[in-house]
C-alpha cells in the first residue's frame, strides 16, 4: 500500500493572526517584526508579499520596499494559544503527526481512510475546520511520501490543496529547479549548474557515482530525492533539540548590568517555554556577538555552553549559568550587538522529578518547580510580565526565537 502523506501549513500564520485580531489590518500589508534597524521580519501578509517583502529579510529593506506596510511587533504566546488548536484538529484525524513548527506539520494519513475518507476528503477536512473554528486558512499538500507532499503544499498557497498521485510522481517532480530540493542551497545549486544541472529531471539522468563522487553523502541523498524517494517515516516523537531566545539590540550594549538584565530577562522566557512543553534542559548556552565587524556583514560571534548534573527549568538556575557563560567571553571594551540563551539536551520533567527522589536537592528544586508552575498560570491570566524577577524591561529591538 502506497503511504498518504500531507503536508500542512498554515498561511502566513502571524500575519494572519494579527489581522484577525485587529480588523482595522485586515486586507493591508502587514509585516510581523521589531521595528528597528536591526530588526527582521518574522512574516508578512499576502499583501505585503508582492512588493517582495519576505521572512528573514531585514526590516530596513522590508520597509523601503513596502514603505506603506504597518508593522507590528510578535506576540509568541498568542501564536502559540492558536497553533495549541490547529494540532487538536490535525490530531482528531491521525495521531501519526510529525510537527515542523508552531504552523506546520506532516501527518501519515495512510490508515485513516476507513474513519475519514481519502487523503485528500481528510486534508478538505482540515482546512474546513481550520477556517470554521479558527477563521485561518492553510495549505494541504499531498503525496506518497514527506518531500513530495511537501512541495505540493506551496503550489496552491494561500489556501490551497494540491494532490500527487504516486503514477503522476515524475512528471509533477523532474520540471521543477533543483533548488526545491531540500539541502540544495546556493553553494549547492551553483555546483550542480556548473555540471548543466538546472531542474529535478536534469539531476536524475545524472549516475548516482558521479552525484556520490561530487557531493559524498548528499549525493546519494540527491539521487534518490530526484527520482522521488523518499522513505523517512512521519515521526510523532520528534523531539524538540533546542529552546533558546536571543536579542539584536538597536544599540549595541557596553554595560555589563543592561546585558545581565537582558539574560534574565531571556531565561525567564526560555524556562517558561520548558515548562509549558513539561520539558528541562541540562546544557545552557550563551550565544554573544560582538559590535567587531570581520568584513561581509559578519561580526564576531562566540557561544559557550555548560551542562548540568540535573536538567533544570528554573529561570534563576538557568540565569545563574549564562550569566557566569557571559563573564568568558573574550570582550575586552568590545560593546554587544546581540545576546541569546539557549538550553538543548533535553529530558522530560517527569524524568527530573524522578530523579530529584534520591538527591539532596530535591526539596529546593520542587519549591522552584512549583514557583515556576505559579508564575506561568500568574502570566497566563494577567499578561506575560506581570511577575518577573526583579529586572527592568530591555530595550526592544529585533528578536529572534527558535521555531519549536
């Protein structure tokens, strides 16, 4: 039996919450981001895309090609209150899901057809649920594996469902670039023109030796990408790797109290999350760079990281260690662009709890569990920041979060 995979995607997710928040934005062009000099943009609305306004750009740029967009800054936890919503309706349909961020996910429909109708009734389904219970739109792509629905579901964005079936596989796949294939960056496409490589159906005529002996393991990948395999199964235990925050400032920090207050400021933030996913991290890295330009638009970067005995989501634990990170870092008089924690190494809270039965510790850690626990239902009903620990607002600027 051929797999039923789709590939869903909601359609420009932040943009779209916002407008439907606020209805004096709906049906203008709209960008998610800090609007700063440094700040990026997080999303942009459909209507802000054609004047070439894109994720990751800078807000400068993005402002200069639509200078009539209205900005708004992110507000994560509203995002992560609707995508809670979006993955119950994904789960009514299949447990099989395999999330790819707060917006989107791959879901094995392959035994769902008895319950729900094909693959395609299923992914109608969704988005006619989506749009009743939510008022949002996305995109459903469909095919027999992950890489193929995946490209299916940007063919009819915003709103689409666009099906391959397994017979039609080659003749959808070989007409499109060879950059719609994962992996398959600048450096690589540029390897792959100079051999007379512009499309998937180039590269497959190409022997799988000759692919191996130019690019080693990807080769092998890119050969069997080409003529559309792809075996990887929709994984519903996909662990999250990394939870972190980091901060572009719109003034580069010399002082040392501005930047610790930034820290704590993160940590809050990155423990909170930990909590809300009944996750804790062992290792805790601090991510620096440096106002030390070194030519091309790069600065001095540096990370450090530690690791603990007992994974920990408690915000002043996770504060102490980036803090004593920070003081490593080879400053000098050297002034801050950019701040960041991160936590990864990551064990269930329950696992921890465990653990904590058989150290001294155990008492303190489970006051600050508790503590951690009753801020988070203090943040939910009044706002976050409404408690914090003892530290003035940062200065808001450009930030970046990871996309678990």
């Amino acid at each position: 039996m051929h797999r039923a995979i789709i590939h869903f995607d909601m359609d420009a997710f932040y943009a779209a919450i916002e407008q439907l928040d606020s209805a004096h934005l709906q049906g203008k062009p709209l960008i998610v981001g800090w609007d700063s000099a440094r700040g990026v943009v997080a999303t942009a609305s459909y209507e802000a895309r054609p004047y070439g306004v894109h994720s990751a750009m800078p807000m400068a740029q993005a402002r200069m090609l639509c200078p009539q967009a209205i900005i708004v800054p992110p507000r994560r936890e509203r995002y992560l209150e609707v995508s809670r919503h979006v993955f119950r309706i994904l789960r009514s349909f299949t447990p099989l899901i395999e999330p790819l961020s707060l917006d989107e996910a791959f879901l094995d429909v392959t035994d769902s057809h008895e319950l729900f109708g094909s693959a395609r009734e299923i992914a109608q389904k969704i988005k006619t649920r989506i749009h009743q219970e939510i008022r949002l739109t996305g995109s459903a792509g469909i095919g027999p594996n992950k890489f193929i629905a995946k490209i299916a579901s940007d063919m009819r964005k915003p709103d689409g469902l666009f099906e391959v079936q397994t017979h039609d596989l080659l003749d959808f796949l070989h007409p499109l670039p060879v950059t719609k294939i994962w992996g398959v960056g600048k450096v690589t496409a540029k390897s792959l023109q100079d051999l007379g490589i512009k499309t998937i159906g180039n590269l497959s005529r190409l022997p799988k030796q000759t692919l191996v002996t130019r690019f080693g393991t990807q080769g092998q990948r890119l050969f069997e990408l080409s003529h559309g395999v792809d075996d990887r199964p929709v994984n519903p235990q996909r662990e999250v790797k990394s939870i972190g925050e980091e901060e572009t400032f719109a003034k580069d920090l010399s002082d040392n109290d501005k930047i610790q207050t930034v820290l704590l400021q993160q940590a809050q933030g990155v423990a909170r999350r930990l909590r809300k996913r009944e996750l804790t991290a062992k290792t805790i890295t601090v991510k620096i760079k440096l106002a030390q330009p070194l030519g091309g638009g790069k600065f001095r970067l540096y990370t450090r990281s530690r690791s603990l005995p007992i994974a920990t989501s408690d915000a002043s634990e996770i504060y102490c260690v980036a803090a004593l990170l920070f003081q490593t870092v080879p400053r000098k008089t050297r002034a801050v662009r950019l701040a960041g924690i991160y936590t990864s190494n990551m064990e269930s809270e329950q696992h921890v709890s465990q653990l904590e039965l058989f150290t001294s510790s155990s008492e303190t850690n489970s006051k600050r569990q508790r503590l951690g626990k009753a801020l988070d239902r203090l943040s939910q009903k009044y706002g976050e920041g409404i408690v914090c620990y003892g530290a003035s607002a940062s200065p808001h600027s450009a930030k970046s979060e990871d996309p678990a």
